[in-house]
C-alpha cells in the first residue's frame, strides 16, 4: 500500500485567501447596530466572495442574538452569503 504525502507549508502561500476559502472572513468596523431592522452597517475591506470592492454597508444578521453583542467601533472579521436574496452575514467574531 502507498501512502501519497502533501506538503502543506504551502497552503498559507496564497495571494489572497479570497475566492479559494470559503470560510474566508473580511476584517471590518461596526459603524451601527439596528436592532429594529435586523442589520448591522460594517464599513468594511473587499468581499472577495461576493466580488464586492470595500465599502460601508448595512448588512442583516443570520443570528438576532448578535445585534445584542455587537457594538459600535468593534473591529469585526465576518462573512457575507446571500440568503434568500439578501446580503446576510452568517458568521460574525471580534478581530484579534
């Protein structure tokens, strides 16, 4: 039996952990908490999933129970799928 080896040094290697990752997460701040709405407004850099250049941006929350945990001028890394046709952010955690 032969076993096939990876070197796996190279996997930090690439460019941009964009489009490749799909559980990349985008560094962001948290300008406003909308707890009305549902929506958080993140000004935020490039979400290479989404082919969206950076910008600041209300978002909905996947989780009602982050609008209570959010505040504004966190530094934020999240993630933004859409969800039944809306922008949706589906993972949301402080920057360390």
């Amino acid at each position: 039996m032969q076993v096939q080896m990876h070197d796996h040094d190279q996997h930090g290697a690439m460019a941009s952990p964009s489009q490749a990752d799909p559980d990349a997460l985008t560094e962001g701040a948290i300008q406003k908490v909308d707890k009305d709405t549902g929506k958080l407004t993140i000004k935020h850099g490039p979400l290479n999933n989404l082919d969206m250049p950076a910008m600041t941006m209300a978002f909905k929350v996947q989780d009602p129970a982050v609008l209570d945990q959010a505040k504004v001028g966190e530094q934020v890394r999240f993630r933004v799928e859409r969800v039944n046709g809306s922008l949706t952010i589906t993972k949301l955690e402080a920057s360390k």
